[in-house]
C-alpha cells in the first residue's frame, strides 16, 4: 500500500518537475566538485614538476677539499707566509665537507687538525656527542705519537 501511494505521488507533474530540478542540482554539484579536483591535481602537479625542475637544476656536487685548498686555509688560520709556510699540510685523512680531517706537520710534529666547512681550522682535542676523543682514534690509525703535543711547538 506504501508503495502504491509513492508511485502516485511520483506521477503528479509537480512532484516530478521537482524531482528533475533537485536531481540536476546535485549531479551538477557532483560534476562541479569533480572538474575542481581534476583542476586542483593538474595544477598541483604542475608544481610539483617544477619544484623538481628547480631541485634537478641545482648542482649536486659537493665542494672536495684538496690539498692545496687545506694549506690555504691552514695557512691563513695560522697567519704564516703563503709562499713559505712553516706548517705543512701531510695528509687529508677525511675529505668530508662539514668536517674534514687533516694532519699537518710543523718542524717534524705531526699533529690531528680540523677544517670545519672548508673554511676554518682547528687544531686541538674535538670530541664527539657521547665524549669520545676523535684525535686518538686518527692518532692510533696514523701512527702518531702522542709525545708529539706535548713538546709543543719548537
């Protein structure tokens, strides 16, 4: 009986017109919410790409430090003489670009010293976060001895 006075309902004109009027509101708010997102991911897409143009486009090369670089900046933190300096650079032992190792020799002492962003020299103790002293272990592995600190610079 419910059914029966639903289709008599639907068969009124001005139910009907009603209907078709509130079925193209919502299939067009159905169809105007798909074509924002279709809009939306093309454009976010379209950034993205160029996000990742503009990162491809960025030089992907890490500044080495050479040995001539190291005896520049050696020299420059210990105001010696460029053309003459007393203190040598021997060896790089970690070409790392935040931190790089460096042994330098100054009238037969070698000691452990530090470039720090290629740019400044240190050249005492450097321990890491958990107090491990990082100049023994370069010390053990390049033979140096440690007598060597304690003469001082002679």
């Amino acid at each position: 009986m419910k059914i029966r006075f639903i289709i008599n309902r639907l068969s009124n004109p001005r139910v009907r017109r009603r209907l078709k009027i509130a079925l193209c509101i919502w299939f067009g708010g159905i169809l105007l919410a798909v074509l924002f997102k279709v809009v939306y991911d093309l454009g976010y897409f379209d950034a993205q790409s160029l996000k990742d143009e503009e990162i491809a486009a960025l030089p992907t090369t890490h500044p080495v430090l050479t040995p001539e670089a190291a005896q520049r900046i050696v020299t420059g933190a210990l105001k010696e003489d460029p053309t003459n300096p007393e203190t040598i650079v021997d060896q790089i032992v970690n070409n790392n670009p935040r931190l790089a190792t460096v042994i330098i020799e100054k009238n037969r002492i070698k000691k452990v010293a530090w470039i720090i962003d290629m740019r400044m020299f240190f050249a005492g103790e450097l321990y890491n976060d958990a107090g491990y002293n990082l100049n023994e272990g370069i010390e053990r592995e390049y033979n140096l001895a440690r007598d060597n600190f304690n003469r001082g610079d002679q």
